[in-house]
C-alpha cells in the first residue's frame, strides 16, 4: 500500500506565530492608519490592477502575511487574539468557521454591500465574517485515461472501493489539508457515525484498495495525479476543486480545446467550501478594515477571482470568465455540514481517522 504520510504528533497541535510576524503587525499598526495588515493563506491573490484601485480609492495601502494552509491561518489568529497579527483576515472556511467565532476573533459588520450576496452563504447572522467566495472539493479525473482504458467514471463514493478503482485514488490527509478535511467530511455525511457499515469502515475499504494519502493538495494534485500539466504521476482520480479543469486550460500554452482533467460533481460527490473575511479583534484600523471588506464585495474584485484563486465569486451577478463558464461544472445539490457540528466534532473525528487509516 502506498502512502506519503507524516505522522502528526498531535491532531490539536498548531504552529505557534513567529516573532518577526507579530512584531511587523505591532510595528505597523503604530505607524498610522494608511496601511492595512491582511492576514491570509498561501493561496491568496488578487491581480495588481485591482489592488491598486483599492489603495487610489481609499489611500490605504495593504500588506499582506500569508501564513500556510486555511487552518493555520485560523490557529495562529486564535493564538495571537491578543496581540493580532492584523487588521482583517481572509480564507477562513465553513470547516473551521465554528471554532473561530467561538474564539470570538472578529467584530461584527454588516457591510452595504452584503445585499449582494446570495443568502446561501450568509452563515452567520451576526456578520462577523462576510463571505467572499466558494468552491467545490470534486474528484477530479486524468481524462485520457479513462478514455484509453475504456474505464467508466465512479458514480458514487462507494465506487471508489470496487477493484476496477484500485490504485487509481489519491487523497489528501485531512489532518493536514483544507481538501482533505472536505473530502473526510463527505464521507461522514454520506456514511454516519454508527451502523453497520460506517465512515471508518469506508476509509478501510478505501485503504484496502490501495489509495494514495499526501500530506496537502500541491503533491496529491501536482506529484501524485496524472492529469496535471507535467506531472510524472500516475493515478488518474484525485480530491481536488471542480474549477480546476478551467486552470488546467488556462495555464496551458497552448489552449486545448478540450480540458484534459474533468471534475465528477454526481449528487453526493461533492462538499462546497464557503470562504469568509472578518475584522480582527484589537484592531486599531477599524475604518481601513471595514472598506477592505467592501472592496472584497466590490464587482471588480469579485469578478477577479475566478482567474487569480479558481473560486466562483458569491455575488451572482459579476460575471464569469469563459474559461469558467466552459469548462467548471457545477454540482446540483453540494453537500455541506453545519459548521458547530464540525467544530464539536472534527477532533473526535480526526483522531478516529487517524487510529483506523494510518496504523
């Protein structure tokens, strides 16, 4: 059996915020109120353009810390509430929304521009957090070879157990990765907790034929699958984002006509990830922070998106790039867990993943 598999020594344990980090944060709030500290994920990016039409048209310019994965975007803030390392944060996800606004991170603001968002996302009522965008973790699939093997796409989760899958799966660890936290949950809504046939009991078939665990999304998608641009991988089926056949398209040089990753939205196949913004507390640029949060419900950097992060924007009116409108599928019916369940839960959960899959 195949694995690429680091052992956490504690599901709970998270990185503790660098000195440099918070003494760039303290440094720069002390200086004035034209500069606005963005604290982020790795993933985060907007075109320059766009940026620059925030700083013309507020005067605020922003610096932005990227602090790893969605998760330790989160853990790091919770430690650093008192002395925070910035001013708003960005990309924290329905998977880890219950245990931010339990650390009471954010203040509440409910911007004008919040009626433009479609209500599915609003998930919280106070509007400590504002949503942003949203994705769907999706299998994806390395198209010629299921068309070289005459091999039928999986239909089903259940699917990916049976011997004509075996070898073909790459996931990622959801200990450590936002996708594979996504993709885990998935299957505790699809299978439960108690019965005769269980999420862990899933996870063993699974493991029985010989899927392949990475540690994050880079490997599983660029090391592991073989759909991806230049990729020496060999297993045609990964969790990954339904935008990220449009990616493969966009990036190539040049354009196929056809994608050559396709994504499998089937009802029960998919999780939908919401991303959120909030005003961090202990703030000293409350007003910079609430015209950044308008800003990131702005038409222009809403209808930015698709092509800098391949999310969808939750304002239903900005438009779509072709690229997106052709080649992202949509699901009918995502799934998605309330976020309190999540956050009661998902050490339970992971611990219990942990025990039954990595042995």
């Amino acid at each position: 059996m195949s694995k690429a598999i680091h052992i956490p020594i504690s599901i709970s344990r998270i990185i503790v915020p660098t000195i440099c980090l918070l003494l760039t944060a303290v440094l720069v709030r002390a200086q004035d109120q034209t500069t606005l500290m963005l604290v982020t994920h790795d993933s985060f990016n907007a075109s320059e353009t766009v940026l620059a039409q925030f700083q013309e048209e507020t005067g605020i310019t922003l610096e932005i810390i990227r602090l790893g994965d969605a998760g330790t975007v989160v853990n790091q803030s919770i430690l650093s509430r008192e002395n925070p390392l910035g001013d708003v944060l960005f990309g924290v996800d329905n998977t880890f929304l219950g245990r931010a606004l339990d650390a009471d991170l954010f203040i509440s603001y409910e911007s004008p521009l919040i009626d433009t968002v479609a209500d599915e996302f609003k998930l919280d009522p106070e509007f400590r957090v504002t949503p942003i965008n949203y994705g769907d973790i999706a299998l994806n699939y390395d198209r010629s070879y299921f068309e070289e093997n005459d091999l039928e796409l999986p239909s089903s989760l259940q699917d990916l157990t049976l011997p004509a899958y075996r070898s073909l799966l790459v996931v990622q660890n959801p200990a450590t990765s936002s996708p594979g936290l996504a993709f885990l949950l998935l299957t505790i809504m699809q299978f439960g907790t108690d019965g005769d046939y269980t999420y862990l009991d899933y996870w063993q078939d699974l493991v029985a034929n010989d899927i392949y665990i990475s540690d994050d999304w880079t490997d599983a998608y660029y090391n592991q699958f073989s759909g991806s641009a230049g990729s020496l991988g060999t297993r045609p089926l990964v969790v990954s984002y339904a935008s990220s056949p449009p990616a493969e398209v966009y990036f190539a040089d040049p354009q196929p006509e056809v994608a050559p990753t396709g994504s499998i939205v089937a009802d029960g196949m998919v999780f939908r990830q919401i991303e959120f913004a909030g005003i961090l507390q202990g703030t000293d640029n409350i007003e910079g922070a609430k015209q950044f949060i308008d800003f990131l419900l702005s038409m222009p950097f809403q209808e930015d998106m698709p092509l800098q992060m391949f999310v969808f924007p939750v304002n239903p009116e900005a438009a779509l790039p072709e690229v997106f409108t052709q080649y992202a599928l949509l699901p009918q019916a995502p799934m998605m867990m309330d976020s309190g369940e999540i956050d009661e839960n998902r050490e339970a959960w992971l611990q219990e993943w942990v025990e039954t899959v990595i042995r």
